[in-house]
C-alpha cells in the first residue's frame, strides 16, 4: 500500500505558450511547480504560496483557472502516490530558481526533450493540455 501525498501542481506557461517545467534538487524527474498542500490551507493559496517560495512569483490565486483532481504514482519517492489539485495559470514575468529547485525549463507541448517527466504530468496533465489547444501530448 502506497502513502499518498496531498500537493497541488501548476500548469505554468507563458506568454508564448510554452510549459514551465521544473526539477528539485537531488532528483531526475521534472514536474510541474507546486508542493505540498499545509493544514487547513486552501489549495489555490497553497500553490501561490508554493510559487513564491520556489520561483519568486507573486500571483493571486484568483487567477487561478482550477483543471480538478488527479492521482498519480510520485516521481521521486518510491511507494508513494501525489493526489493534487491542479490549476492552470498563465505568467508574463521573469521566474527563477529559488528554494528547493535546482532547475527549470520552458518547453513547448508537443516536442521531444528527452526528459524524464513525472507521471502527474505525462499521464494526465501534458493530455489535457494538449487537448485544450487541439496539439499532440509533449514527445
């Protein structure tokens, strides 16, 4: 039986279109920002607080569009599955690595990178993305 994990993730892109993705440190997998969700803290805010802390953005979470729940297995800790709360939200302004990120790019939908993403992303939210544009699912 696997430990599930309560966090909340972004679908972060940019004016451009592209999808931020990003990698903690000590690991391999990239990922959507995001964290996990603090006692009786609301999801939404939990994620502005998240984005602060990992990337130096300052966001209302009433910009938040929200896509809903999804469970998947945890990229980096093993028997372990993340149930998260997923919002899309758009950023025009310079993000950078802070807190426990040791990485990140933008990437566009549809392009083969050569990254290993985690299953959050690769099985549900890379598709939805991809279906609200009416692209392919990220190569």
């Amino acid at each position: 039986m696997s430990t599930v994990l309560r966090i909340v993730a972004a679908v972060l892109v940019d004016d451009v279109g592209r999808v931020l993705l990003v990698r903690k440190r000590g690991t391999t997998s990239w990922m959507q920002p995001g964290g996990k969700i603090e006692p009786g803290e609301l999801p939404q805010n939990a994620l502005a607080r998240e984005l602060n802390e990992e990337l130096g953005l300052v966001l209302d979470p009433g910009d938040f569009e929200y896509w809903g729940r999804f469970e998947a297995e945890a990229a980096n800790e093993p028997d372990h599955t993340v149930d998260s709360d997923v919002f899309f939200v758009t950023v025009n302004g310079p993000v950078a690595v802070a807190a426990e990120i040791e990485e990140l790019r933008w990437i566009t939908l549809g392009e083969d990178h050569g990254l290993v993403v985690a299953p959050l992303s690769e099985l549900h939210l890379f598709p939805l993305l991809a279906e609200r544009r009416g692209s392919r699912p990220l190569g």
